[in-house]
C-alpha cells in the first residue's frame, strides 16, 4: 500500500511549473531518480537526488526556465513525504549532464554536509539541515558553465547553449566526467576518491515531436574525443579532499567501469574496462596490487570480514551502459569481452 508520493516533474498547480516556461504538463519529462537516496536517521530525512530534464536541451524541450526539480538534491521526511528543503544545483541543464548521482554524508568538523559531484564535474557540499550550498569545487576540466565558489551558482558561458541541428563541442561529453561509477569516501584522509572518464565530444541535438506519445532525448549523435588534458589517458582516479584540494591523480589508458571502494587499512580499489582491478595507497595513490580477470569491472565492489579474514568482491562482467562504445573507440586496443560475468573474491593477507 501507498503511503505517499512526490512528483519532481510539476503538475498544471504546481508553482514550480512556471520554472518550465510555456510547456504543458503533458510534455513536461525528465527529473527521474535512478540511483538510490541516502538516510540520516539523526534528522530522519532521505535525500534523494534527480535526474536533468527531458529532452535533453533546452531547444528540444521548449524550455528557458530552472526546470525544476530537475538536478535537484530532496530531503523527504520518509514516514510523510514532506519536502524539508530542495537545492537544484545546475537550474536548466542543457546537455545530458544530470546530478543525479551518490550522496554521501560526511560529518566535517561542527558542520554534517552531504557531498555529491554530477557528470559535470563539479563537488558540492550542502548543508544537511537547510541544503544551504557551503562549498563547491570545480575540478576545472568542464568548458560549459562559470562557478561562482562562494555561493554556489553557476552560469552558462556564451555561445555553449545549444542550438539544434549545430554541433556543440562540449566537454565532457553525455557521458560526463563521472558516472555511474561511485566515488567513495575514506574519513582518515577526509577525502573522496572518484573514477573518471576523461572525454569530451562534439554533439549535436535535434527537435522532438510535440505529440502525446512522441517525445525523444533530442540526441542527434555525437563524436568523442580525448579532453585535451587527458594525454589520450581515458581512465583517472583522483583524490580530492572535503575542503575540495586535490591530493593525487593517476591516470591510465583503460576507462574506469567500477565504483571505488576505500578501506580502514588505508586502500582504494577499483576496476576498469580491461579487466584489471587495482589496489591504491589512499594517501598518494600508489599502485599496492593488480590482478586480472575474464571481463570488466562493474557494479559496486564491497569488503567484509569471515573467519579472521578480510576480503574484497569485485563483480565483474558485461550488459551496462558503460562502458559506452562509442567512448571504447577511443581506445581500439583495448577488447571488452562479450561474456564472463562472475563475482570475484580476494582474501587480504592476514
């Protein structure tokens, strides 16, 4: 039985509808939450994080406005659905770079804060009392939008607003620089440790039809290719701490296709396209172990404790999104096989 519900796309009497300009609810699309919320059972709220509004551009979607709650952080009481407070982080999104991704919730010093970082690459820390935006870090690797670090807000360069039919070079690509790969969080380091994909693309986006039962994503394709800082190095992992102060890097050919996982004995692991899975120093990054298997990292590797001992799976197999192929062309090299799924299990030594 249904308790409650929330819609994040506005009805005909929601308020927020004007946020979407001139566009009927019927054709108002987008705002999903495809990763699951986070629970601060202190304050009893869960945060929720959604998607950016559909079609994808603004121009395919008819829309000018925030576009609300559209890339927005929801803390919900659980047992009412009531709305405690929203932050939308990038208003109007307007290039298939959702937010929607992990919160994770950190107690720093006095302050408790939820942090998240979206396709765009940028690490938002926001109060978890208010949603009040504290801190905001851009990695520096987008060419879309202006920060403004003391309050958050973002504005969109000139001429990157797309304009149908005419490719856009955008970086990163739909992809993003994150993904569903997960950053994890180590509180000895106080810091977070991300897998990225280092591309952008040359995209171009198309109108839709305005029929109840047509509609689209507005994609028109696009090309990747190599962010010019990459060194044709798709793969990074990098450390970055709460105050947003980058701590280590390292780069590599392979993609990353599994979350992070960080350790109390003071490792990182993650996995990638060409079937390897790593082990790094949490406090600069080094390379601890390797090992390689029959298919790419996916999913959410975990650690537990049996009879004594420590061990690390690793799921590892094929079927997801990522690795896209178009962004896998970047790397012809490297082969991702068609077959293989299985969960893979470590012991750490004793």
């Amino acid at each position: 039985m249904r308790l409650w519900r929330v819609p994040t796309v506005p009805g005909a009497n929601d308020p927020a509808g004007d946020t979407w300009g001139d566009l009927g609810p019927i054709y108002r699309a987008g705002t999903e939450m495809w990763i699951s919320g986070s629970y601060d059972h202190e304050r009893n709220l869960v945060f929720w994080v959604t998607a950016q509004a559909k079609p994808w551009a603004r121009a395919s979607r008819g829309t000018d406005g925030a576009a609300l709650y559209s890339n927005t952080t929801l803390a919900l009481r659980p047992t009412t659905g009531e709305v405690v407070w929203y932050q939308q982080t990038i208003p109007g999104e307007t290039h298939d770079l959702d937010e929607v991704y992990e919160s994770i919730l950190v107690d720093r010093g006095e302050r408790q804060s939820l942090f998240k970082m979206g396709k765009i690459g940028i690490l938002w820390e926001l109060d978890r009392d208010n949603g009040e935006i504290v801190g905001a870090t851009d990695l520096g690797y987008q060419n879309l939008v202006d920060l403004d670090p003391e309050t958050g807000a973002v504005a969109y360069r000139p001429g990157v607003i797309p304009t149908l039919n005419e490719p856009i070079d955008q970086c990163p690509g739909n992809l993003g620089f994150r993904n569903w790969p997960a950053m994890a969080y180590h509180p000895e380091t106080e810091a977070f440790y991300i897998p990225l994909l280092m591309a952008c693309a040359s995209f171009r986006y198309v109108p839709v039809e305005f029929v109840p039962g047509g509609g689209g994503l507005g994609y028109g394709g696009d090309q990747p290719y190599f962010h010019p800082d990459a060194d044709e190095q798709l793969g990074r992992l990098l450390a970055i701490s709460t105050s947003g102060e980058v701590l280590w890097e390292r780069s590599q050919r392979a993609m990353f296709s599994s979350a992070a996982l960080t350790t109390a004995g003071g490792l990182v692991f993650a996995a990638d396209v060409d079937r390897y899975i790593r082990a790094y120093d949490v406090s600069n990054g080094e390379e601890l172990w390797q090992t390689r298997v029959q298919a790419g990292g996916q999913g959410f590797p975990m650690t537990y404790a049996a009879g004594g001992r420590q061990f690390v799976a690793v799921p590892v197999g094929v079927g997801a999104i990522l690795p896209g192929g178009r962004y896998m062309a970047l790397t012809p090299e490297l082969k991702r096989p068609n077959a293989g799924n299985g969960l893979m299990v470590f012991a750490l030594p004793e």
